[in-house]
C-alpha cells in the first residue's frame, strides 16, 4: 500500500476566513500548536484581536484585519496584507458563511441575493485573488466550506443549501485543472452539524465540537483530501437520501427537515 505524505503546518502561511466563528477560531487555535504563521480575517475586530492575543502565547505568529467577503477589495487587501506580511500563501482555509432560513410562506430573493455573496460569491473574490500567488508558487491548498447535504436541496433552507451547492460545483471544477496545470489543491469541506453560533437556536442530532471539526479539517488538509467531509453517521445519512428517488425523497417530513428552531409563519 502507498504510503501518505502528510503536509506539515510548521512554518506554512495559513489565512483563514470567517476566523471568528465557531469552526473558523476553532481551526486558528488549533492551528497556533502547528507554529505556523496564520493571517486571520473576518468583520469583528475585537474578536479577531482576542484570538490573535491567545495566538501569541504559542509558537505561531499571527496577524489579522477586517474583512467583508461581501465587499471585493476587502477580499482583495485581505490576500495582500498576508502577501506582504509573509511573502507567500500555501494554504487559505475559507468559513466564513451565514444562514438565514427563507421560508415559503414569504419567500424573499434578497436573503437568497445576500448569501450567495457571502456563501458564494466572497469565496469566488478569494479564489480570484489567491490563484496567482498559488500559481507562481506552484503550490496552495484552497480549502472552501460548503455543507454536507450540497446534493438534494432541504425544505426551508433553498437559500444556503443553494448558495453551498454552488460552492461545491465550482470547486469540482477547479480541482482537476489546478492540480494538474498549476499543483494547486482545491478541497471542499462538507460538515454536518456542528456546534457553533450559526445552529445556535437550531437544534441538531449528532452535532459536533468545533474543536472537534477543526482537527478533522487540519488532518484532513495534511492527508491532501479532496472531500473532507464528516461526522460519519451523518455522512452515510445524507450520502443515502442523495440517491433516494424524488418520489420517495418528497414523502420525507418537511417540518422535521426543516428541524427544531426553524421561524413558524403564519400566512395572512
Ligand atoms: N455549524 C454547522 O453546523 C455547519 C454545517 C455545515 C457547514 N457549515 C459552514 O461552516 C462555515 C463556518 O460556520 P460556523 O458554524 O463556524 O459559523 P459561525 O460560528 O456563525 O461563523 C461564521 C463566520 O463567518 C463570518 N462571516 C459571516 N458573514 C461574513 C461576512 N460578510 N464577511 C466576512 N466574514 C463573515 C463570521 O465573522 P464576523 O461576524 O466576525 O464577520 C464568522 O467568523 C460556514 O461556511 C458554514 O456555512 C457549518
């Protein structure tokens, strides 16, 4: 059997997007044992320096700024700064995502409009900014977070499961092309549940630690995966219904899907 190399963090350039969120502090802190250097980025600036405060205490060095994923030039400094501070890229690890339930009752194209430039588009920026770095390099790891059910589309939740289905589509894309051409790898992180602010309210089986997502992220960067997905359960769950027929994937219960915490509408 072939052996796996597993890529080392020591000394490695890492930006992370969405760093003050549950997955994406949880990646920064457990990253800072690594001693690498982390270029850390999201709107809260107060959240950002906090961690950057914890960072310090180890061997990794850290620097971190605001950043708008909606906003283009954000996107663009964001990648700059780090350029400049460390002279290189080799890995970004973009969280940063919102989710907003766009029930039927009231459906609304501007929640759908505002996560696809989150969700969606502020990866595209990163992407469009990191590939030259990567390219003249000829290396990079781009991981980008979709979700673990990016396949069949889920009652209540069309705003984000759309917005990740696109992320998850674009990175297929890119994959192939930028290994082979460029030796830049595209990895797309599929979670199922896990415990942060974002499902705060939102009841849900089987979740996760945060801490517990980031140190299956990290391994699974340093194994070079091309799909780090997970927990398992859920994963063979979701994996399952994709292949249901739309018949028998229609007879499941909408509100149940939906899950506990979801907004109840009363139609006028
Ligand atoms: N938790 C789960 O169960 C789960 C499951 C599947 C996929 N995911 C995905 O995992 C990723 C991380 O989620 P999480 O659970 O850690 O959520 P979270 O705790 O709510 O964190 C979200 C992060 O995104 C940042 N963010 C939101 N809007 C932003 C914007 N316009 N510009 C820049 N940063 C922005 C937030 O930072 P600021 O507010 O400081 O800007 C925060 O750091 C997301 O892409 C999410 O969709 C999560």
């Amino acid at each position: 059997m072939q052996k796996v190399i597993k890529m080392k963090f020591k000394d490695k350039v890492v930006l992370i997007s969405g760093a003050t969120g549950g997955i994406g502090r949880a990646l920064a802190e457990r990253l800072a044992h690594e001693e690498c250097n982390l270029a850390l980025f999201a709107r809260r600036e107060e959240a950002l320096k906090e961690i950057s405060k914890i960072i310090d205490t180890t061997k990794s060095t850290c620097i971190y700024g605001r950043c708008d994923v909606k906003n283009k030039q954000d996107v663009k400094e964001a990648v700059e700064i780090t350029r400049k501070k460390f002279g290189r890229i080799d890995v970004a690890i973009l969280t940063a995502g919102i989710l907003v339930p766009n029930p039927i009752e009231t459906f609304d194209s501007s929640i759908i409009k505002n996560t696809m430039e989150i969700n969606f588009l502020g990866n595209v920026y990163f992407i469009e900014y990191l590939l030259p770095i990567m390219k003249a390099q000829k290396s990079g790891t781009i991981a980008v977070t979709s979700t673990l059910p990016d396949k069949r589309g889920v009652p209540g939740w069309g705003a984000y499961g759309a917005s990740k289905a696109a992320v998850s589509w674009l990175m297929e894309s890119l994959r192939a092309e930028a290994k082979q051409k460029y030796n830049v790898n595209f990895i797309t992180i599929k979670p199922g549940s896990v415990e942060t602010p974002m499902i705060e309210g939102y009841h849900r089986q089987g979740a996760i630690k945060p801490e517990k997502a980031a140190e299956i992220i990290v391994k699974g960067i340093q194994r070079g995966k091309k799909i780090i997905q997970f927990p398992l359960g859920q994963v063979l769950l979701i994996r399952t219904s994709d292949m249901f027929p739309a018949t028998a994937y229609d007879m499941m219960p909408v509100d149940a899907q939906k899950g506990d915490g979801y907004p109840v509408i009363e139609e006028k």
